[in-house]
C-alpha cells in the first residue's frame, strides 16, 4: 500500500512503515506516547523506534499526525501560519520573521565557549535568567562508557548547565526522554532542536494540549542534514584511536586564530591524551558528499528551522567565515525573541547587525539547493516501503544531467558510507570503508566542481568544511 493522501484525509501509518520507508528520523515522539516502546540505535548508527509488535506494526492516524516525515502530518507552512501569521515579513526560502541578524554574542563567555558566535546559549540563558521559562531542553555530552553514546537531551535548570551544552553536535539524538519529563513535571519550559525536531515537538503540541501549555518556546538549528553515530567511529579510525578508549569528541575544536570555517575534528581518550585533524584531511570530511547521512534527510525541505520561535545558523558569508571567533545568522519570528534581540543590542550584550532574507539564503545556498532543487529531482525517484513523501516542493527532473548525477551520488554515498562502515567494523578491517570513502569523495568532488548551478563553481561552505556542494 503507498500512502499519498492529501493532508485533509486521515492516514494511518506504523512505525514500522516509517523505517521501512526510510522517512524515520530517530526523533522518538512517537515513542515518547508508549510506555513499552524506545528509541535504539540500529546496526548502521542510527536512532530507531523499537517496541510490541502490537504498536510497532500498528497503523494509526494519531501517528500520522504526530511523525514529521509523514504525508499525513500539517507541513512546515502550515505550522508557521498557525504561530506567525502576523510576522512582518514573509519568504519563500527562509520562512514567516519579523527580523533577521547577523553578529554574535558580546557577553562573556558565550562566544568563547560556543562553536559559532554564542548566541543559543545566551537566548536560552536569557530565557533562564528572565523567568520566562523554568527548563531548557538541549542536547549535552555524556560519559559513553555510562550511556553507550557520546550525546543526548537533558533539561537544564541554570545557566552553568546550560553551558554544558555549547557548541554544534553532528551526532544522532532523540526527545523521547524529554518529552516524557516534561509531560510528568509542571513548568514551562524552551527547546533546543534542529528543524525536523522543532516540527515534531509543534505535531506533538497540537496533540496533547498539556505539552502545548508547557512548551512555550522553540529554538531553532540550521541543519544541513543528520549524522549516524559511526561518524565518530570513522574519525577514531583515521586518527589512530580505538573506538572504547575516546571519552569526548569535539566535531569544530575552536581557534580563534584560523577562520571559522576550518573545522577540526578532536578526540579525548581514556588515558587523558587527544587526537585531531583538519575536516578536509578526513576521508569523509566533505559535509556535502552526504557520508553518514540519514535517509530521512533527503525528504526534508527545512534548512532554516522555519517553525521555531527563533533560528539559528553559521554565517557562511565573508568576512563572517574567516572570522575565527565564530558569527551567528539568526532569525527571530516571534515578537519576543525580536524584542529581545533589540534589548540585548541596547544593553550592549549582542553585536548584532540587521540582514534581510536575500542575505540569510546566501549564507545557506548549497543547503536551500539541495532542499529545493535536489529534493524535487528526489521526489522523482522510485522509493522503497508504503510511504511516499509528501513536500511542499514538487517532484521534478527538469535538470542537467551532471546536476542529476550530483544528487545521485551523494545519495549512493550516503547509503554505502552507512554499509561500508558497518563492515569495517564487524571485520576490524577499517581501510574497507577508509580507502572506499577517499575514492568516492574524489569522484565525488570531480563530479561535483564540473557541475556547478548554472555553470558556476558552487558556494563551498554549509556547516563543516567542504570543498565541494
């Protein structure tokens, strides 16, 4: 059966039909409303529900509604309409605002301790300090040889636990927890997700009016797409670091003396050493190229977090990415959040310049590319499980062959990063997948150079470092 109704009708869908489909996330809301069920990671890294069969194969329309990916689900216009209809400003790539900024931080120590310039720190921490909520979901390290993973969801209740939580996180995470806690204790509380957890915590909030009177702010990331947990793996690989030994990994070690887009990878290990190396010196150091991607990831057409309160991203714009301090783009759409960015300018807490939509989408092009353009060439694709996508772009192969044959390849590299992985770890052979990457990436980089938009060189930088598009 392929699920294509219209939103209006009332889907019914299973967990197992979003695995199947390959439109699972891992972000565990469906999993948050079933007490038997939980959220493991699968062979390949990634978070997926698991749970009685009686649930799992279980179709219903409440998860319809409630699942980000599914076609049954309000989509991302609808969601903002619902929150920002009166926004002052509106923008086919960026979303529903009232204002548009770019700067960082100018109050210690947010700045410093962030990847970029600070300034989702010091919004929730605002948030804390004013009252205005009682906990902030985010996401912090945790001690892998207690949790079995390097990530997860906490709430913090003050601005030192808030901090744990600074800098960018390419790991794969989930709500269910959270979401769980929230429901059990009274409060109000902020969370902190990339766009598609955003969009589930909003289906959630439609559903169950106490997470409605309890989530009262959404702050958004820029997301350029959701890495498996073998990321890390890979990286111990290729510095020379057993798996069991590394306690932290830093995905954007800062320093401030070489520009902000010159990401470096760093590992902490057990006997109190570290290891690192430059992004673009890794074999899948090309974000671009789509190594450990989700599959879910390419049926999504959110960059910009188009249904949080507030989003933020990297300013991928010179002279903001040679800035080794770090610089925020950030886009507030509610009237608070932009009441309180103009407060923290006047309070000389923010160095915050004003931007309009053009100047966001630039610091973004290769994401919005490959979520418009990319996405309807994908949407043409034949597709594996009963679920089909439904997207607010239209499924179109109006494209230049090298165009297609980009997207085609980031598709394959996704799939086989996750398989080749998996098989240099079951065998301890790890220049299996090492030696494949380096070949793929490039063919990939060839590939991706010669077929620029329109002819041209592509924008080189959306998230970690890259040297292609």
């Amino acid at each position: 059966m392929t699920i294509s109704t219209p939103r209006s009708a009332e889907p019914a869908i299973s967990p197992a039909d979003m695995v199947r489909s390959s439109l699972c996330i891992g972000c565990g809301s469906c999993v948050s409303v079933e007490p038997e069920a939980v959220v493991r990671f699968d062979r390949y890294g990634q978070y997926k529900p698991d749970g009685p069969d009686s649930w799992y194969h279980r179709r219903s329309a409440d998860l319809a509604r409630r699942c980000p990916f599914s076609p049954g689900a309000a989509n991302e216009d609808l969601l903002a309409w619902s929150r920002f209809a009166a926004a002052r400003s509106a923008d086919g790539r960026i979303g529903r605002f009232e204002s548009a900024w770019v700067g960082a931080a100018a109050e210690p120590p947010f700045r410093a301790q962030g990847s970029s310039g600070g300034l989702v720190s010091w919004v929730a921490a605002d948030l804390l300090a004013s009252g205005v909520v009682d906990g902030v979901a985010h996401v912090v390290p945790t001690d892998p040889t207690e949790t079995g993973r390097f990530f997860d969801y906490q709430i913090s209740r003050s601005r030192e636990q808030l901090l744990e939580g600074a800098k960018s996180r390419y790991y794969p995470v989930e709500l269910s927890r959270v979401l769980r806690q929230i429901r059990a204790t009274p409060g109000r509380y902020a969370i902190v997700g990339v766009p598609c957890f955003i969009k589930a915590v909003h289906l959630a909030r439609r559903a169950e009016p106490l997470l409605a009177q309890r989530i009262t702010h959404t702050l958004g990331l820029f997301c350029g797409h959701m890495k498996s947990a073998r990321l890390v793996e890979s990286f111990a690989w290729q510095l020379g670091a057993p798996l069991e030994a590394v306690r932290a990994v830093d995905y954007r070690l800062k320093d401030e003396g070489r520009p902000a887009n010159w990401y470096r990878a760093h590992l902490d290990l057990a006997d109190g050493s570290a290891r690192g190396e430059d992004w673009w010196n890794l074999a899948d150091g090309d974000w671009g190229a789509g190594f450990f991607q989700n599959p879910a990831c390419d049926s999504c057409d959110d960059v910009v977090g188009e249904t949080a309160d507030i989003a933020f991203g990297d300013a991928w714009v010179e002279p903001h990415s040679s800035d080794g301090r770090g610089t925020n783009v950030v886009i507030a759409r509610s009237r608070g959040f932009d009441a309180m960015l103009r407060r923290g300018i006047e309070e000389s807490r923010l160095v915050l310049e004003e931007v309009d939509a053009d100047y966001i989408a630039r610091t973004q092009a290769a994401g919005l590319r490959h979520r418009r353009e990319g996405l309807a060439y994908r949407l043409t694709w034949e597709r594996d499980g009963p679920v089909r996508p439904v997207k607010r772009v239209a499924p179109s192969a109006e494209l230049p062959l090298r165009r297609k044959l980009v997207y085609r390849m980031r598709a394959a590299i996704a799939r086989n990063s996750h398989r080749l992985a998996l098989l240099a770890h079951r065998t301890g052979r790890t220049s299996l997948y090492t030696a494949w990457a380096r070949r793929s990436l490039k063919l990939y980089q060839a590939l991706a150079w010669s077929a620029g938009p329109l002819g041209k060189p592509f924008d080189r930088w959306l998230g970690p470092p890259r040297t292609s598009d």
